[in-house]
C-alpha cells in the first residue's frame, strides 16, 4: 500500500517511489476543459447515465456495499456515483497518475474519498476492490492490456471492472488525434482483452448511437497535422466547450434516452461502447 503524505496536498495517497505522469498519453493541459465538461455537458452527463444503468444490473440496490475505486479522471464519476448511490459504495477512490488532476478532483469529490497517485502499468494493489472503473482511458495507453491486467490483479475474486472507451474505426477524427487516441474498439476487441487479461466479459455494448450522425457530421474536417500546437489547443477548447444551454439540454435529453432503451436491446453502432469485466 502507498503512503499518505499528509503534509502536502491533505488526503493524497503517493507511493514511496514517485509516479511520473506521461503527458504524451494525456496531455495535462487538458483537465481543464474536462474539468469544465464533467458535470455540465451532454456527453458526460449522458455516459455517466448509462454506466450508471450497467452498474444497477450488477450491482442492485440492497446488497452489502462494495469498495470502488476511478482509474483515471478529475473525479467527476466518483462525484456522480456518491451522489446517486450514497449508500452503495464505501469506501469510494480515485485514482490517477496525474498530481494536476488528483489536486483538481479535491473540490469535486465528497469527503472521506481518498486519492492515490499511481501508475496503472503498476499498481501495486492485489484484491483490494470490489468494483474499478476504467473510463475512456486505455485507448490511451501504448499497452492496454497490461492496464487492464492491473486493474484485474487490484480486484477482488468476482469482483467488476467497468471500462469504456471510443467506438469504431469509422468515427476516427481529428479529435481522436488532438486527445492522443491511440485505437477505438469493437465489442471483438474487447473479446480479445478479456482473453488476453484471464478475465470473463459479461456484456460489451456500444453507446451514444442516437446522437453518432450528428457526431459523425460534426467531425468532418480536414486533419491538425499541420496546425501549430496552439491552434490545435484551441481547436479542442472550441470542441470540448459545453454547448449553449438550450443545445445542450436537447443532445442531453437525446443522450439521456438511451438509457433505459441501451440496456433492453443492442445498439448496432456507437461512437462508444461499454465492457462489464468479471475476475474469475
């Protein structure tokens, strides 16, 4: 287990050896537009909706509360989570390489979340956690599999790993570019992972696919290879900004439809999709 470095940063869990976040997997100049995008735009508000369905599946209301923890983010899931389901998570964690993004989910997160800088190639947990999230992370990381392998070897004998990421080689655009996308994925790709990390896939199905003509027209544009890196910056601020409010309230409540409607049947597309992942 880590250290808790109490004097700096309070409730930050650092490892003895320190972790060193890789910007060339998520630029840290990023968390501030996700800071901004996690409790008010449609995507967000939308996929944690439908997570927050898949979960409900697994985990029903009543049943003993289960130990959780967020591999990656700024804490707006964990916030999102407490918030809807207070009494069926303790304790609650988030996890993350980044001091920049630990230091920013301090505002958001309820008390008594704690916080651990970690590397997800290593983390140094064996059968501490009920459930973990993996969140439109490891289509970031050169070895998805080791992370995933990680993140298994940190759970309990049955518990749940939850992880979504972008969908289908057909939506690739310059976004996928400007955020460091190294892959999207199939429900075959997530086959495949669950194969090569020893762990049984419960359900893979794919989200977002009311809204993925408009996301497709939205995303036709010439590629940023030849833009300078502060015109690709601005690119994905003007991008990832929250919509006027009537907008987003609109793509909110189309978003927002999938759920229950994603879970009763199988979205033939989406410009994402979500795996339930169980160790044996």
């Amino acid at each position: 287990m880590p250290h808790i470095d109490r004097h700096k940063d309070n409730a930050i869990h650092r490892r003895t050896i320190p972790v060193q976040h890789r910007d060339e997997e998520y630029d840290q100049s990023g968390f501030d537009t996700l800071w901004a995008m996690q409790e008010k735009h449609f995507w967000y508000r939308g996929r944690h909706r439908f997570l927050l369905g898949a979960l409900n599946r697994y985990q029903p209301a009543g049943q003993p509360p289960w130990s959780a923890v967020d591999l990656g983010g700024v804490g707006g899931w964990i916030r999102y989570l407490a918030d809807r389901r207070p009494t069926q998570f303790s304790p609650l964690a988030l996890a993350d390489s980044s001091e920049t993004a630990l230091r920013m989910a301090g505002d958001a997160l309820p008390t008594g979340v704690a916080r651990y800088q970690i590397d997800l190639m290593n983390l140094g947990w064996e059968a501490q956690w009920d459930c973990a999230f993996l969140l439109d992370v490891i289509e970031h990381l050169p070895d998805d599999v080791q992370a995933m392998r990680q993140a298994a070897q940190a759970l309990k004998p049955g518990g749940l790993l939850f992880v979504t990421t972008p969908a289908l080689k057909q939506f690739w655009s310059y976004n996928d570019d400007l955020v460091h996308h190294l892959r999207r994925y199939t429900r075959k790709d997530y086959a495949a992972l669950a194969q090569a990390t020893d762990l049984e896939l419960l359900d893979a199905r794919y989200f977002m696919f009311l809204l993925s003509p408009l996301y497709w027209l939205a995303r036709q544009r010439p590629g940023v290879r030849g833009m300078s890196i502060e015109q690709q910056r601005q690119l994905l601020q003007d991008s990832h900004k929250v919509p006027s409010a009537p907008l987003n309230l609109a793509l909110s409540a189309a978003f927002g439809a999938e759920t229950p409607l994603g879970h009763w049947l199988r979205f033939p597309w989406g410009t994402s999709i979500l795996g339930v992942f169980r160790k044996p």
